[in-house]
C-alpha cells in the first residue's frame, strides 16, 4: 500500500438541476381550440410567393414556418364547442384531430425553436427580399401594391406568441 500524501482538496461546482415546469393543463388555456392551421406549399415560385400574400391580405389569418421547415396558414377562429370554461362541450364524441392532441408537447408547454410567424404582408415581403431576392424581385415587379413597395420592410417575423402550432 502506498502511503497516503497531503493532496489539496479542490472544491468541484456540481451543476444545479432546475425542475422543470409544471406542465399547463388544457382546461387552463385551451388556445389549441382558438384557430385552424392548415399545410401550404412553401412560396418557391411567385404563384406560392403570392398565395402567402393573399393569405395574409385578410384580418385573422397569419402563416406560420415551423421549426422543420412546414408552411402553414392560421386561421384564427374559436371551435363551436369550446365553452367559456375552457371544456370541450363534445369531449366523449370528439373528432380524431381533437384526440391527438397531448398538453405534454402543445405549443403552450412544449415552444417551437426557430418558428416564423408573419402576420403583415411587410413581414413576408422583408422576410422574401432577404432569404429569396430573385424570388422576390419577381413578385415585387408585378404582383405587390404599390402601397407596400413605398413601406420600409425590415424582417420582423417572430416565434408565434410562445407558441407552436398543432394541425388541426
């Protein structure tokens, strides 16, 4: 056995765990029942470019780029049976989209990394000249009103509300 020699003890920082947050229960926010997101095609082309315009053209509606990349436009509309205790009022008889939703991983307790959220045309068209110029060059030239040609875009689309959609 080897003798024992004076070895200076060196405090070691051990990492502090946090707990992690207490999961919001359905009935606590029900915005999964507050709108419609329905999978668009990504504006590759001026058609598609200008579909997302048209989409965001109308009051309540937004599109949304998830963190894989998936285009969607959000209608925002509140279910027919969601009551004003946030319950679902055909919860036994639900449809199956309704049934596959998890408050585990919904948009309230699970956020999305790297979504986009545009709800201005300015928004898209700012978002458009920056990632995709000779798209958008070819969709300013014949298919953006003049009123939006005047305004100066700066990209500003944001995560959506601390929230990741569910398709519904």
């Amino acid at each position: 056995m080897l003798p024992a020699r004076n070895m200076t003890r060196v405090p070691l920082p051990l990492p502090v765990l946090r707990s992690a947050a207490p999961l919001v229960e359905c009935t606590e926010c029900a915005l999964c029942c507050t709108y419609v997101a329905v999978g668009i095609n990504p504006p590759t082309t001026p058609r598609l470019a200008t579909d997302v315009l048209w989409y965001l053209y109308h009051e309540h509606i937004y599109v949304y780029v998830d963190e894989d990349g998936e285009w969607s436009v959000v209608f925002e509309t509140r279910c027919r049976n969601l009551g004003s205790d946030r319950r679902c009022a055909v919860y036994a008889d639900r449809p199956h989209i309704c049934r596959g939703f998890d408050n585990r991983s919904c948009e309230v307790n699970a956020p999305a990394q790297g979504d986009l959220t545009f709800r201005e045309p300015a928004e898209f068209l700012a978002w458009l000249e920056q990632r995709r110029p000779r798209l958008f060059a070819r969709v300013e030239q014949g298919f953006v009103p003049s009123g939006l040609r005047s305004q100066p875009r700066t990209p500003r689309a944001v995560g959506r509300r601390g929230a990741r959609r569910g398709r519904t």
